[in-house]
C-alpha cells in the first residue's frame, strides 16, 4: 500500500512538474517566429494608384491605427483579459518607431499572411489575404507618401499579451495564414454586383463583422461563414463596450430591407441611421467611400438572400 502511494506521489509530482513547465515556457518563452512566404507587390506610383491607396487606409488601417495627434501613430487595440494588452503600432513613415524600417515586399507579406517583420505573427485581427494585387500597391504606395496620416511620428507603444494569447501564439492556434491561390484583379466598377462583392468581402470586409463570430469565419471563402452577413457578433467600441454587429441582409424587419440607398450610404459614412440615432464607434465611419462604392456595394446587399437574425435594436 506504502508503495502504491510512494508510486502515486511521485506520478503527481512529476505532471506537476511538466505543467508547470510547460505554463513557464508559455509565460516566459519568447513568441514562436515564422519564415515569410513570398508575396508578389510591384510598387507602382501613378496617381489612381496612390487615390486609390488613400481610399482603403482612411477607410480601413484608420479605423485601428490612428493615433491620438491625429496621424497613423497607433493606438490601444485591445485591453481585456482575452488578449492582454495590444496596440495598433506606429504605421507613420518614422524611421525606429513607424514603419520606416520595413521594405515593401515585408509590409506585402504583412497584409497577405499577418506575418511581421519581426518574425512574429501580428495576430488574428488584420488580414486580408484576398485583396487585388492594385490595392495592396495602392495601400504601400499611400503609406510611402508625404500626407498628413504619415507623418513621422516617435510614438512607440509595448504589447502585453494575457498568459491566453500566449499560449494560443505558443502552440501554434494563432499563426500567419497561407498566401491565398485566388488572388484576382480587382472586378471593374462597371461590373457593379462583381465589384460590390468584392468590396464587402476583400476591400472593406464588412462580411468579417457582420456574421456570426470571427471563429466561424471562413477568410478563404466568406460567404461560407456562419450566418455570413446576417449580424451578431460582437464588436468592442472605442471604450471597450461590445455591441453586436447587426443583420444588414435585405430582411424587411430585421435587416435593412426597407432602407433607401440614400440613407445607407449616411449610415455607411456618418454612422447615422434612418432613425436619426448614432451607431457605436464599433461600426467604422467609411467617409472616404467613393460613389462607385456606395453603389456597388449596396447594389451587392440587396442581391443577398433575406436572413431572419433578430439582433436587438439599438434602443432595446
Ligand atoms: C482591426 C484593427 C486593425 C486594422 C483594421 C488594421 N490593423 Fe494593422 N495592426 C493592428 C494591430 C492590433 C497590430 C499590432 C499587432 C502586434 O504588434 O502584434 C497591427 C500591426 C500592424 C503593422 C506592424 C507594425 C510593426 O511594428 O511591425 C503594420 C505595418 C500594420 N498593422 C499595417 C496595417 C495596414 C496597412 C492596415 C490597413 C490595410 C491595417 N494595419 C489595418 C490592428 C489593425
Ligand atoms: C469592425 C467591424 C465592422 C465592419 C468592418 C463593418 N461593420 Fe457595419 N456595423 C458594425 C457594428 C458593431 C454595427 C452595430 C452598431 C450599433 O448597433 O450601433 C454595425 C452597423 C452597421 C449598419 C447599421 C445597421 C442597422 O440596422 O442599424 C450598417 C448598414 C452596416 N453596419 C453596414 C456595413 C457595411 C456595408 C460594411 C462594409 C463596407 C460594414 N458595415 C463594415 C461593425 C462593423
């Protein structure tokens, strides 16, 4: 009996012992590194490259990466115990603190894969694996350029990821992507619904907050994801509340069926619905939309099947 237990003790002891190893190297060990995959960019500099470029960072990095003096100098992402503490960087043009020290072909590699020029994975929040080869040009090319968002700024901010994130960057759950096989030119205005679905699913990705939750996101094929489009998951505003996304399926009652395209498009760039109330911060303001856009995009909605997801109204 004395040996079973003499047996059992040093059992114990030693998972203890592997646990506790295993939650040190978690805490303490340095982020896992990846090597980059190659990404084709070829930087081209005319002017609808760079309009176009301007278009998707006011409209999208911005919305993360602005920083309190009013330039792309970064700013507090995440702070909950999910993820610890996690900030969109200095994506400025700044030498050490922005994005000065990365070459093109790393930012390329960035957006396609998440993957930084550290060698450590960015995490799951900024991706976009199938965006036109134009507009991931457009995007580096804005970036290069003197405007005001890019001014050099010294601004450096320091992670601290939750001992969960840590883990799921340790074991491998949270890594970057695979560079994605079907990456097409971007669709023709011309060709409103090709173009509209591409806006909502590559460009902007409205798909990614509007269904369901980002883990039952499909990021290769979008419209597989769980209750693509009809709403529900929930986005944290500037102060950290959540709000659920909302159904924007053509459903009369629950979705924006009855809307006209007039006060979609205040809506999309305002943040003002047909009732006069302001939507949450978790929303982004899209005021950098052009008119093709609002267009095509709206003219892509209304193509979808009416979904029945009852997302409380603001009010409610
Ligand atoms: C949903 C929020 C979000 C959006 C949208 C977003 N980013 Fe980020 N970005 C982040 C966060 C958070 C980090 C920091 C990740 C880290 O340090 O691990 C980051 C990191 C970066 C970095 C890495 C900088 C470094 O120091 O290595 C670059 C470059 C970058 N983003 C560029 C962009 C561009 C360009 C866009 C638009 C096409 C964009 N981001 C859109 C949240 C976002
Ligand atoms: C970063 C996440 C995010 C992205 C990206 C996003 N949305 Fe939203 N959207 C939300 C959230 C959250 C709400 C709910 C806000 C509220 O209830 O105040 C919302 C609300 C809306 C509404 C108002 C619906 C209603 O019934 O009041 C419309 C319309 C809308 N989004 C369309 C879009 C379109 C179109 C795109 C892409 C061009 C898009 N959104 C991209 C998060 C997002």
């Amino acid at each position: 009996m004395k040996k079973v237990l003499k047996f059992l003790g040093i059992l114990v002891g030693v998972l203890l012992f592997i646990l506790i190893a295993i939650a040190a190297w978690i805490q303490f060990g340095s982020q896992s590194t990846y090597e980059p995959q190659a990404v084709a960019f070829a930087q081209t500099t005319d002017s609808l490259t760079l309009a176009n470029g301007r278009k998707i960072v006011e409209n999208v990095c911005a919305y993360c990466h602005r920083g309190e003096d009013g330039t792309l100098s970064g700013n507090l992402f995440s702070k909950d115990e999910g993820f610890g503490t996690v900030y969109a960087a200095n994506i400025t043009r700044h030498q050490t603190a922005g994005i000065g020290r990365y070459s093109d072909a790393e930012l390329a590699t960035l957006l396609r894969t998440g993957l930084k020029r550290d060698g450590h994975y960015a995490g799951p929040f900024m991706m976009f694996p199938n965006l036109s080869q134009d507009d991931l040009n457009g995007i580096i090319t804005y970036l290069r350029s003197d405007v005001p968002s890019t001014t050099p700024s010294e601004t450096v901010h320091t992670n601290e990821h939750s001992f969960i994130a840590k883990a799921l960057y340790k074991l491998g759950v949270f890594k970057p992507i695979a560079v994605s096989k079907e990456i097409k030119p971007t669709p023709p205005a011309t060709d409103t619904l090709a173009y509209g679905k591409y806006l909502a699913l590559s460009r902007y990705e409205c798909y990614a907050c509007h269904s369901a939750d980002f883990q039952t996101n499909d990021i290769e094929h979008p419209e597989n994801s769980v209750g693509f489009m009809a709403g529900g998951n929930p986005i944290h505003d500037r102060d950290f509340q959540f709000v659920v996304s909302r159904n924007i399926t053509p459903h009369p009652e629950q979705g924006i069926g009855l809307w006209t395209k007039d006060q979609f498009e205040m809506a999309l760039r305002s943040g003002v619905r047909p009732d006069g109330r302001l939507l949450s911060t978790a929303m982004p303001r899209l005021a950098a939309l052009d008119a093709d856009e609002v267009n095509a995009i709206w003219a892509y909605i209304q193509s979808l099947p009416a979904k029945e997801t009852n997302i409380l109204k603001p009010s409610e």
